[in-house]
C-alpha cells in the first residue's frame, strides 16, 4: 500500500522537477546509481508499459575559469573509472559546435557526456504507478500519516486520518517532508526542504528543442528546452521564511535575467513567462546523497530519502535497491555509503563538487 497526503499523484516534488538525467557526479556511489537507473530507464516502456521520455541529448559543463576546469577534469577521471567512458573534456570550439546558442567568450572549456539528457516524471511516475496497481498495490490519496504504533524498536502500525494501517515493514518516501514522518517513528531524518525556483519563457524556437542541459558550472546558473518554452535555472541559496512557497521570487528573476542576457544573447528578447515559472523543493542531506537503509530507533522502518535533486533521476535505482532490503536479497550494488548511520558516525560521502 502507498498512501499520498495530496488528492493525485506528484503533488508534490515530482510534479516539480524539470526532468534532467546524468551520470556525471562527482561521487562513486552517485554515479553508480545513476547507470542503474539509465539501465532501468532504456527498458521502462518494456518493464511498464509506459514511455518515460527518456532522451540522451548530453548535459554539458561550461566553464570560464582554469581551476573549475581542472575539477571538471578530476571529477571526469573518476567517471570514467566508473563506467562513464563516453564522458570526456571538451575545449570551448567544441562545446560551441554542441551548443551554438551559447555566446563565445563565456567559457573556456566543458565536460561534455552524450549519454545524459532528460526524462518525464509524471511518466516515470505513471508508468510506476500503473504497473504497480496491475500487480496488486493499493493507492490511497487523501491519506496523511500521523503516528506510528512503536513496540520495543519495532513498528506495527501507522495511526492515519483514514484509520491505522498494520504492516511488517515501512518505507519513508516522503521526499521534503521526510523529516516529519521520521519524527513520528523516533528516527532522525536529516533532511531538510530547499526551495529551488524556474523561470520559463514565454513559447519560443529561439533555442532548438534537443539542445543539451547546458550548465555553467562556475555559478550553477543552467538551461534547457522543454515543450516548447526555455526553462532557466539559478541555485540561489538565500534563505526565505517559507520554503514551501511556490511561487517564483522576483528579485531572483531578475538575477536570471541578467545570467541569461549575458550569456545567450539569442533569448535577451524572449521574456520570461511569469505564471509558467515555479517553485519546487529539493530534499536535501548534509553531505548531498541519498539516505538508503534502516536504522536502530526502527528496525522496519527503510528510509529511501535525501537525494539532493537527483531523485527523479535515481528513482529507478533507488527503488529496485529498497525492494531488494524489504525482500532480504543482496541489493544489486554497494549500498553501504547511503547508509542512514554515517552522519551519526562522522562518515558522510565525500564529494568532489561539479555545482
């Protein structure tokens, strides 16, 4: 059984996410999730029916300065020793063959991998859903979690605004809001709500359609094209009083303007499409990875959070490796560094930065 506060499916995050994939991270166990999941995704339609509009157009990595590209060439070295051999560097006359749309002189040089690109979430969402259904799992919308029954370290029942629910085992999938489900159980979830904003333009072909998610990886300022209008990005890290406020900041769009004039002069006179722009949430760890496992506060309990903006994009890894905890079989790969422990124990995954 799944139960979802909200009255439809992807209320929440999902219906937020603007759909990137990549393997290039700067982490091991990131990039092994990720060519589960891009393992998973080329067979999604077979496995449930359903198109994930998964499209491998590349992500690529500006940058202007000579030290971020010498990360870009460390973090691409660890790519490759991992399983990402088509990644490479790139110097800027190929980067502005890739992506022309990009003003020359904004960047020196880039990481380039042809294998990453974009996916639907409501698709993957769908498909997911509806082949679940087809093998017997019951969807309860309208359905808010707010206690559990707790014996001696052991969960036996959520208490719900619907009634209570008995189970052998409980799944934390709660995204942003995962904290407040651990503290009904007893467990600390550190994970915290990070509002991330999008600007969309108004409908436009100033930029073509399988252009790359072009990153400036300096800044973390990025764009993509999706139905039809420009999305633009900017990881502003200011804090605001509410982080669930979804409706975008008009001093950050101005920001985004001023990034974008700069750097793609082809859209200076497409406008922004206020009303199409949004707000959304990442669900974010200390250390920027995903919390994978079970810890002693609740032995059934399985924690599948903190993916840092990259869970739509590990979903499918992320929930073969929890089937595989609740069935006791050996997960598919190495999952000990998500283990929810290793902050406790002053362990988190070390990280080499590409935003």
């Amino acid at each position: 059984m799944v139960i979802d506060r909200s009255s439809e499916p992807g209320s929440g995050s999902t219906g937020r996410a603007t759909g990137g994939f990549r393997a290039q991270f700067g982490s091991a166990i990131n990039i092994r999730l990720s060519l589960m999941a891009r393992e998973k995704l080329l067979h999604f339609e077979e496995e449930t029916g359903v198109d994930p509009g998964f499209e491998q157009t590349g992500y690529l990595f500006l940058t202007s300065s000579p030290a971020q590209l010498d990360r870009l060439r460390l973090v691409n070295d660890l790519q490759r020793h991992h399983g990402v051999g088509e990644a490479r560097i790139i110097d800027a006359r190929e980067a502005a063959a890739l992506n022309p749309a990009i003003d020359e002189g904004s960047y020196i040089g880039a990481a380039w991998s042809p294998s990453d690109g974009f996916l639907r979430p409501l698709e993957i969402l769908r498909g997911y859903s509806e082949a679940a259904v087809r093998m017997g799992v019951r969807f309860e919308s309208g359905t808010e979690a707010m206690a559990f029954e707790k014996q001696r370290g052991h969960l036996v029942a959520l208490r719900t605004n619907r009634g209570e629910i008995a189970a052998h085992t409980f799944v934390n999938a709660a995204g942003a809001w995962a904290a407040r489900v651990g503290e009904m159980a007893g467990v600390d979830v550190p994970v915290v709500p990070v509002r991330r904003q999008v600007a969309a333009t108004v409908p436009t072909t100033a930029l073509p359609s399988d252009m790359p998610m072009t990153i400036f990886a300096d800044d973390g300022f990025h764009l993509r094209v999706r139905d039809g209008r420009v999305l633009l990005l900017w990881p502003d890290s200011a804090r605001v009083e509410d982080p669930f406020e979804t409706e975008v900041d008009d001093l950050w769009l101005k920001e985004v303007r001023r990034k974008s004039d700069a750097r793609v002069s082809l859209l200076r006179d497409v406008p922004f499409d206020r009303e199409a722009s949004w707000a959304g949430l990442y669900e974010m760890s200390p250390d920027r990875h995903a919390l994978l496992g079970t810890t002693s506060d609740a032995s059934n309990l399985i924690l599948v959070n903190g993916s840092s903006g990259h869970g739509v994009m590990h979903a499918p890894a992320l929930g073969q490796l929890a089937s595989d905890l609740i069935l006791g079989r050996p997960p598919q790969l190495d999952i000990d560094p998500l283990r929810p422990s290793r902050f406790a124990e002053g362990k988190p995954v070390q990280l080499i930065e590409l935003l």
